[in-house]
C-alpha cells in the first residue's frame, strides 16, 4: 500500500527524492479547543465525582489541557499539580493560576508524591498504555487512587471508519497514522490489575455527545494526524468525503451532528 503519491516514479527513478507529507502529530491550539472542545471539560463531572476530592489531598491531574477541571479540584480544597505534553495547553493551564508543567504521562517526574491521580479524555492518546499505568503506580502513594475516564472500544467507530476508508481509497496506510487506542473494560482492568492496582469500580458506556458545531470543526480538531497524511491543498476534499461518509449515522436536521463516544471510566487503587 502506498504511503504518498510520488512513490510510484521514485521507483522508476530511484535517484530522485520520495517527498511524502510529514507525519502529523496532534497538536492544541487553546482557542480552537475552547469554541470546538469545551465539551470535553464540561462533561467531566461525572469522573471528579467518582474521585470524591478531600480538601488537603494532593492530587495530579494528568493531561490537564486548559486546566478548566483541575480548578474544579482546586475548588474542592486540593493542592493539585496539572501536567499536559502539549506546552499549548499548559500556557493556557498557567493562565488560570494553576500548577501546571509539561510532562509526558508514561515518563512522569514523580515518586510516591500523591494521593489520587485524576484523568479526563487523555489515555486514549496514548498507545503506551503499559507505559501510562506504571508512570502513575509511580507517581503515588501507597493505597493512593487512579481515577480517570477515556474512550473505550468502540469509541467514535463511525468517525474512525470513514476516516480510515477515506485514507484507503487514496492508497494511503490509516492504521499508520491512526493516533488512538480504545480498549475494553476487560483490557484495561488486565493492565490495571498487572501493575499493582486493585480495580475498585470500572466500566464502559456509550455516551452520544452533541457537537456545538459542524462535523468538519470536530475533525480539524480531533483528527490532525488523519488529516495530514494528505497535502494541505487536498485536506478540505478529504474532510468533505468524511463528513458525507458519517452524515447518515451522525446527523439530524433537528439536532445537528453527535459524536458516538463510548467511555471507559474507572477507580482504582494502588497497593499499600
């Protein structure tokens, strides 16, 4: 399967240069993410109740973004450190007053420090899953909690289909460029249980969410590694083939498009 358009005529001529659009990672602008993805924070309430934050307790939030949940922890009383990979985020995080540092999730800087770490939408940009869960075994106290929410299997399947299909058809390896992993509640609890955590509570559930705008703005946000695997010229074809791909599934006169997310959310605790 070819991977740009020029590898063709570099194996006819093998002197000439095989230029292939660079490999587009994820990246956060705040503004872009406050008009297209501010339901991400918004719909978080549900993971800060199940981690139940104690005034005094010192909690991580890991991938923290703007930071708009982790002053809901501070609120609670919580001397919190709000860590992000994206130094875009963290701007906006330090913004707001908060703690906040660029650290990786699977290589934090942290030993034994804390009594919860907290997470929201953030593990399922991170294929090193194994990595992740003995970065935070690390990072706290002995009985401290692991508490977050990500999306789990089956996540926004109709918009990774045509995603991929759209790829495919242009000859192009989306598994390559596919920057997600969602896995089961069975799975998770596997790597949980293989680094130490008692699993507490874990399930996965189907959460259809309402986008504030159109299609197209969600995969521009969302879907940059997707997307740039074509040439800038050829990405508006290419999010108009997908949005036509997902409108039959995703889309309502009445109520616009709604992303099929499923959520994996979870409370676990390190052993003592």
């Amino acid at each position: 399967m070819r991977t740009c358009d020029h590898i063709q005529s570099a194996l006819r001529n093998p002197h000439s240069a095989i230029e292939c659009p660079p490999v587009a990672t994820q990246q956060w602008n705040p503004e872009t993410y406050e008009k297209n993805a501010r339901f991400v924070s918004d719909l978080g309430a549900g993971v800060v109740d199940l981690l139940a934050p104690k005034a005094g307790e010192r909690i991580l939030d890991l991938g923290c973004g703007d930071g708009a949940l982790t002053e809901k922890l501070v609120a609670a009383g919580c001397r919190v450190v709000a860590v992000d990979a994206s130094a875009e985020q963290i701007a906006g995080a330090v913004k707001r007053g908060l703690d906040a540092r660029i650290a990786r999730a699977e290589a934090l800087p942290f030993d034994h420090e804390f009594d919860a770490v907290f997470s929201n939408a953030v593990l399922h940009w991170i294929k090193d899953a194994d990595g992740v869960v003995a970065s935070v075994a690390r990072a706290l106290k002995p009985g401290g909690r692991f508490v977050a929410e990500f999306g789990g299997a089956g996540c926004i399947a109709t918009i990774r289909s045509a995603l991929t299909a759209a790829l495919e058809r242009r000859g192009l390896d989306a598994r390559s460029v596919d920057p997600w992993y969602f896995p089961t509640d069975l799975e998770y609890a596997k790597k949980l249980k293989a680094h130490g955590f008692t699993v507490r509570f874990i399930t996965l559930f189907p959460r259809p969410t309402p986008l504030p705008g159109e299609a197209a703005a969600w995969l521009e946000t969302f879907a940059q590694p997707f997307l740039g695997a074509v040439a800038a010229a050829d990405r508006p074809a290419l999010i108009a083939e997908v949005c036509d791909a997902m409108r039959p599934a995703l889309y309502s006169p009445d109520t616009g498009w709604t992303a099929d997310y499923i959520r994996l959310r979870f409370a676990a605790e390190r052993a003592r």
